[in-house]
C-alpha cells in the first residue's frame, strides 16, 4: 500500500477507534484524526514486527485493518492518559 492509502485508512480507523472508545477528547476531531492516521502506522509497524504478519499489502485485508484500529485505540487511550486532565472542566 501507498502512503495515501495509509492515510485513508487511519482516518477511517480513527474514526472507527473514537466510536469504539466514545467520550471527550483533549484534542476534538483533529487530534483524534491525527491520532488514527499515526495508530495506522503503528499498528501496522506493530503487526509487521512483532506478529510477523505484514500488512502492507492489501487493504482491503482485514488483518490490516485490525492492526489499524488497535493501533488507533492505543493511541488514543495514551493521549487521553496523558493529555485528557490538562483541560479545565466546567
């Protein structure tokens, strides 16, 4: 897969991800978008490394997909770990 198509699929495993783990968000819809676009990447980086399953070739495979997503839900939960109390709440 190109880089665009990694893209595309972070921003719709981002999307995927903040369904899966609604709430409020430090970032809003940009940080939670960039945050799927760079659970894409690590996801797949995870998969190729660790589980000796490279995902960067099909992307319609649903391998590639789950490694997306949970990249994505990782990330997002260790943004929220870190940055979701800087926020004052009314």
């Amino acid at each position: 897969m190109g880089i665009i198509s990694w893209i595309v699929l972070g921003l719709l495993a981002g999307a995927i991800a903040k369904v899966l783990l609604p709430g409020r968000d430090p970032g809003g819809f940009i940080g939670t978008t960039l945050i799927g676009i760079a659970g894409a990447f690590v996801g797949g980086w995870i998969s190729a490394r660790f589980f000796d399953r490279p995902v960067a070739t099909h992307f319609y495979d649903g391998a590639t997909w789950m490694a997306a997503i949970g990249g994505s839900l990782v990330l997002l939960i260790g943004y929220r770990i870190l940055f979701g109390h800087s926020r004052s709440r009314h």
